[in-house]
C-alpha cells in the first residue's frame, strides 16, 4: 500500500496551529485556551471526512475528536495530543510561524503542535489512500495536558479505543515508559507559647529541622538506586515550606510540601510508607514529636510492556521509516500516556525531534515531523488491519 505524506499540508497546518494562541489559562492568566484552535481543527478533520466531536469538560476547555471509522473488527487506536501550550513570557514572536533551516520556530511547535499536525496529515494520509481499515483510527487533540489533563481525562469516558499512540516529542525515539510523581504534605505540630516561656512552647519548626535532616537522607538513597532501566532513579526535594506565625511566639504549625517523583513499579502507598517511617523513627526518639504525612495530588507513573501490539507495531514502522529500530527511552516528564494505561490502553509516545519546550525559542525539525506521520500511517495499518 503506498502511503503519502503531504509534507505541504503539514507546514500548513503546523503554521496555522502556531498562529491561534492556546496559551493554557490555568498556567498563566489571560492565557486563550483551547476554544479557537479546537474550533479551526474541527474543520479541518471535517474537509478530511471524519466523524468530528468537539468536547468541553469547562467552559472554554476544548478538545477535538475526530474518528476515521473502521469496517469491523480490528483493532481502534487513538493518535493523542494535546493542543494546550505553556506561557509565552519572554518570546519575541510566540504566534508568529518561522521556517529556517528545516526547521519550524513557535511557541507549541515541538510541544506539541507539530506533533498534533503530524497525527493530521497521517490521517489524511489514509483517507487518501482509500485504505479500508478495521478499525476505527482516532485523532483526540486534547485540552489542558501541560496542568490538569481535563482534556484526555474527559476523552477516555468517552471513547473506548485499544491502542493510542501519544506523540509526545521524543526525538523519534520510541517510548514505553515515563516517570510518576506524588505531592505530599508534611506537617510537625508543636505549642504555640510567648517567646520568653521555654518551658510552654513546642517549637514545630525546630522539629521540621529534624524531620528535613531525615528527608534528605532519604533523598540520598533514592538518587542511587540503579532505578528502572528506562526512567532511571525516583527523587524528592523539599519544595515549599512554611512555618510559625509571629516573631516572639513559638511556632504552633510547620508545613512542608514535597514533590516525589516516581518510576514505574513504585506506588503511592510506599512512598507515603517511608515517610511514614522517619516520622515514626523521630516521635520514637522523642514523645513531643508529632507530625502528619498526606498526598494531594499523585500522578501514576507510565510503562507499556515491550509485547504489546502496540508498542510492537510502532517499532516496525519506525524501523521501516527510518531504515534502523528505534532507541528505547524512558521519559523524565509526566504525559498523559499514564491516564490512558490506567483505562486499560495499551499506549506508548513517540514524538518530534526539537528544543526548547517551555523554553524562550522553541523549534520542530520538520523532517522529524514528515517521518513521524508516514510512522504513524504505517503504524495505523498494522494495528487496525
Ligand atoms: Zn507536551
């Protein structure tokens, strides 16, 4: 079957997306939203004859859905990116395309919304191809990844697929794996008392001291394990912290937020266990010493087995593509392949070549971008037969 990627096309498009700002409004104030550029993919996957969906789990928070369907019984896979981007403070020119050297400068255009143009011009690929596929290949461009994930949160209550593919940049490395994290409250009670009366007071921050030398013994020996093959070691690091209330009184409440990274394997109930245990390790030291752990927001870490379909099929595209099999790597970052393996999808990302994500330049090699779509066509008629 010959496959062919409208590189034109896909300029076009990647151009057009850089120019509608989606700056996300939960990460920087007056930032657009999804709302425009999920309007102006809409019509694109339209004039491609797809079944198109615009959802909005909040008021402005748009996604796309548009489904190619399938004649029976193969399997359905979702290409998965999304169209939300960081903030723009310091850019030049953040709306303003630029092409040079091969390369397409903006910001969203290696995160990622020359991924978003590559999953496009795949699909557009199929459909003219006149491929009849089994079954159905989605294109969700979702809302709100870089803070939340309404976007895919909201996307899989609503459609059932059994592979997706996020294309999440990778630099056309294959990626089974990302890492997790965890933040948690730590909070050391002492006795509020006037300054003068030692014999009152509990000092609670005095106690957090404690509890930080602990902390960073444990940060020690987290930082050396060998890890996981692909993600490497889980971290910590003792993010905010706050204590006491007035100069001349003893401090009452200490708190410290934490944020734990995690790896694939680790789960939130062992990592609420260690700190669980130098709590206990310091209120057995001494009685006067009483604090509390509790997690308020956790993010899974991400792993696909090398078996799967998926991940077995994405690799042969890629080797086909690009004439040599795909490095294995593990991602530092969380990305919503991890709410989509919690649903039961088998997933794995694999991305653009590029820099300069959440950066002041930020630029897409736009051959990465032509093999990443003819990867992804590829991969479409393998999986969905
Ligand atoms: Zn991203």
């Amino acid at each position: 079957m010959n496959i062919t990627i409208d590189q034109d096309y896909l300029i076009r498009t990647l151009t057009d997306l850089i120019k509608i700002d989606s700056v996300n409004p939960t990460l920087a104030a007056g930032g657009a939203g999804e709302a425009e550029i999920a309007a102006f993919i809409a019509g694109k996957l339209r004039n491609l004859n797809l079944e198109v969906a615009i959802h909005e789990p909040e008021p402005g928070r748009a996604s796309v859905v548009g489904r190619l369907p399938g004649t029976g019984g193969g399997r359905s896979l979702m290409l998965n990116g999304h169209i939300d981007t960081v903030d723009v403070a310091g850019m030049a020119a953040p709306f303003t395309p630029e092409i040079k050297d091969g390369k397409i400068y903006g910001r969203g255009a290696y995160d990622m919304k020359g991924s978003v143009a590559a999953n496009m011009t795949a699909v557009k690929a199929l459909v003219e191809a006149g491929v009849a596929l089994g079954g159905d290949v989605l294109i969700a461009a979702v809302a709100d990844e870089e803070y939340a994930s309404l976007g895919t949160a909201d996307v899989i209550e609503r459609y059932s697929v059994d592979g997706a593919i996020v294309t999440e940049p990778t630099e056309l490395n294959l990626c089974p794996a990302h890492k997790g994290f965890i933040w948690l409250e730590v909070e050391t009670m002492g006795r509020a008392a006037h300054g003068s009366r030692f014999n009152e007071g509990i000092d609670a921050n005095m106690r957090m001291g404690r509890f930080l030398a602990e902390l960073e013994r444990l940060e020690q020996s987290l930082r050396t394990q060998a890890g996981h093959p692909l993600v490497g070691p889980p971290s910590l690091h003792a993010a905010i912290i706050e204590g006491g209330s007035e100069v001349s009184v003893y401090a009452a409440h200490c708190r410290l937020q934490i944020e734990r990274r995690t790896i694939p394997g680790e789960t939130e109930a062992q990592v609420i266990g260690e700190i669980q245990q130098i709590i206990d390790k310091l209120a057995a030291a001494d009685p006067t010493f009483k604090a509390t752990v509790k997690p308020f927001f956790v993010r899974d870490p991400f792993e696909v087995s090398a078996e799967a379909a998926i991940v077995q099929a994405v690799d042969r595209a890629t080797t086909r593509v690009l004439g040599q099999r795909p490095q294995l790597i593990g991602a530092a970052y969380w990305a919503d392949a991890a709410l989509l393996a919690a649903a039961g999808v088998e997933t794995v990302m694999i991305g653009p070549i590029g820099a300069g994500a959440h950066a002041a330049e930020e630029w897409v090699e736009l051959q990465s971008l032509v093999d990443l779509a003819q990867i992804l066509a590829e991969t479409a008629i393998e999986y969905c037969g």
